[in-house]
C-alpha cells in the first residue's frame, strides 16, 4: 500500500481520498477513525460545560431520558440523546451493548458470560456493565472473540 500525503493549496479545505479495491473491515476502521470527533460537549452537575476528548469517554448512558457520559472517574451529562451520542462517536471504537449504553471497547478490560446469554464487561476503571444478549455477536466480532 502506497501513502500519500500533500498539503492543499492555500485556502483550500483539507480531503482524505481512498482508492482502494474493497472495502474491508481495516478500511471502514480507518474511515470511522477519521470521522470520529475529538471531543463532546459535557457537563457538570454545576451546569459548567466543558470539551471532553473522546477517547476518555469508557462509556454512555440513558437513564429517565437524560444521557450521562462516563470518564474514568467522573460522571458528566450529555444534552445529546443516547442514539445523537452514538451517531457521534460510532466512527470510532464505540459500541451499543444494551438499549440504554454504548461502550468504549478500548476501555474493556475484560468480557466473562453472566448467564442467560448475556455478558459482563469489566471496565478499566473497575465499573462492570451488562452486555444484553442481542449485542454479544456484535462485541465478539469487534473483539476478534
């Protein structure tokens, strides 16, 4: 595979050409890589908002119609609705694992069956999560299990 990368013209926007011959499950990683945004908007319980990168985003929740967004040790309110924040950070390495949470798989440390097909994720930060039944097949595929 050949690489090429040149600076645009002044004033011209910066563009991402592939030419590739399939689109493979590497392709489509690195086109969600690129899409991926390098921050949401967060906020406090304060109301204080502020950019969170997402890469330390572990994972999202709705709970009583309101989305929370989980760090490593802190818990933020989202504006956005669960599937808003999922459009959103899709492009990268987020999954659905129940109707009400998408994970960052690279915040898992570990996956164990918890019964009745489901799975439990056990998160960096030592939070465990329920992987509901009809996203397991999704999660193994993502983990290469």
């Amino acid at each position: 595979m050949k690489i090429i990368i040149q600076e645009p013209p002044k004033g011209e926007e910066e563009s991402i050409i592939l030419n590739v011959r399939e689109m493979t499950a590497n392709v489509v990683q690195a086109i969600n890589i690129l899409k991926s945004p390098g921050s949401i908007t967060v906020y406090t319980d304060e109301g204080e908002a502020f950019m969170l990168p997402s890469a330390d985003v572990f994972y999202a929740e709705s709970v009583d119609l309101k989305t929370f967004v989980y760090s490593q040790k802190y818990v933020y309110r989202s504006k956005l609705k669960l599937y808003e924040l999922e459009e959103l950070l899709s492009a990268g390495e987020y999954l659905r694992i129940s109707k009400q949470v998408i994970v960052n798989v690279k915040k898992i440390r570990s996956v164990a069956a918890a019964g009745s097909g489901r799975f439990q994720a056990t998160m960096l930060n030592g939070e465990k999560l329920i992987i509901s039944r009809q996203y397991v097949p999704l999660l193994k595929e993502r983990l290469g299990l």
